[in-house]
C-alpha cells in the first residue's frame, strides 16, 4: 500500500510535469518561429522532447515497482478475534492430588481451595492441622465422594466439550443442574465439572486420574474471576 501510494504522487508529478513541459515547450517554439530561428527551434523542441520522455520513463517505472511489491508483499496476519469473555484467570493447576485423611497431620491433603489453588480448610470455625494459604475448600476428597466446604450446592457434571469460563457461567446459571456433592462412581477420567467457588468465581475442573484401592484423586482445574452472578 505504501509503495502504491509512492506510484500515485509519482504519477501525478509526472504528468503535471510533462503538461507543463508541453507548454513551455509550445511557447519557446512559438518565440522561434516568430524570431526566424529554425536551429534554436529544433534544439529547443529536441530538449524538451527528451524531458517528456524522461516523466514518462518515471511514471513507468514507478508503476511497475508499485504492482511488483503489492504482488509479491506476503498477506497480512489475519486479526485475532476480540474475546467477548471478560473473564481473567485467578488459579490454576496442571494437575493437583488429593487423597482423603481423617488425622490431624494430613488433613490439608483432601482439601483444595480453587480460588487460590492451595490446600483449603473445611467447615471447623476452629482450623487446626497442617499451616495452609487457602481459604475455605470446595473440593473436600472422601473415602466415597467429594463435597465443599459447606452446603452450596456448587457442583455441575459439564459435557466433555466444555471448554472454559462463559460454558460454565451457563451451566452453573442453571440451579437444577447442581450438586451438593458428587460420589466417586460418577467420576471417571476426563469427566468434567463447573464449580462456583465460595468468592462467586468460576472453576472448569478435569479428573485427571482417580483409583480407589486406595482412593486418590488427581484433578487439572483453571478458576475465572467473571462478572457474572447467579
């Protein structure tokens, strides 16, 4: 486009160039023949012959170099479409483990709290155990299910083709698709789950690897901060 834009100014310079040339040029060939001088005449007209030919040459040549870089330029990146998701990521893992604990020891590592994606507390107004970062938990692994850390029915089992924030935000906007828990048999690997998160953010979780001999649940989660509010 630059190189055209070059072709056209070119152009125009060019003619304008050889319309004024041509004037000049009738104007001195006018004055010698009114002067009788057949020599400066033919001198005069050769010159600005040549002048002419020169403003063509030009305009040619740019023309040329103008079509010659707007066919061989490689096309243009094509535009990345604007996400219409306002939605930012707050947590995630590629893969976190949770094994069910009922001692005091090792009780942060059943727990998981998805919106910082740090072992989580239960229900106790009264936390005790192992230090932790996360808040309150909504994956709670038992020896048979999984539940939150209270009792907001958080929990959608989401279609293999759910792929992230806004096809949860639909899902979880649906209150009769929610579950207060889920037991272990409706989990398998790759089933899919929408959670609400206790900070109303939005979770796409993925089992990853479960087993129950014994029970270990191994899930990938991303958490979205959204506008959304059910």
């Amino acid at each position: 486009m630059t190189w055209f834009i070059v072709w056209l100014i070119t152009c125009v310079t060019a003619v304008a160039l050889i319309i004024a040339v041509r004037q000049v040029g009738k104007k001195r060939v006018a004055a010698a023949r009114n002067g009788g001088r057949e020599t400066d005449e033919n001198a005069s007209a050769s010159l600005w012959t040549w002048v002419e030919r020169g403003g063509w040459c030009a305009g040619i040549v740019s023309g040329v170099a103008a079509v010659w870089t707007l066919f061989s330029a490689p096309p243009a990146a094509p535009a990345k479409p604007q996400s219409s998701d306002s939605s930012s990521v707050v947590a995630s893992s590629d893969g976190y483990r949770l094994e069910p604990c009922s001692s005091l020891d090792c009780n942060d590592r059943d727990k998981v709290d998805l919106d910082t994606g740090h072992p989580g507390h239960g229900s106790a107004s009264i936390q005790i155990g192992p230090a932790r970062k996360g808040g309150s938990a909504e994956i709670i692994l038992e020896e048979d299910e999984i539940h939150g850390s209270d009792t907001t029915p958080r929990y959608v089992i989401a279609p293999a083709m759910t792929a992230g924030a806004a096809d949860c935000v639909n899902l979880l906007a649906h209150q009769s698709y929610r579950r207060l828990d889920i037991g272990l048999d409706d989990l398998g690997q790759g089933t899919k789950l929408c959670v609400e998160t206790d900070e109303k953010h939005v979770a796409l979780v993925s089992v990853m690897r479960i087993s129950y001999d014994p029970v270990e649940l191994e899930i990938a989660f991303t958490t979205w901060k959204t506008d959304s509010a059910w």
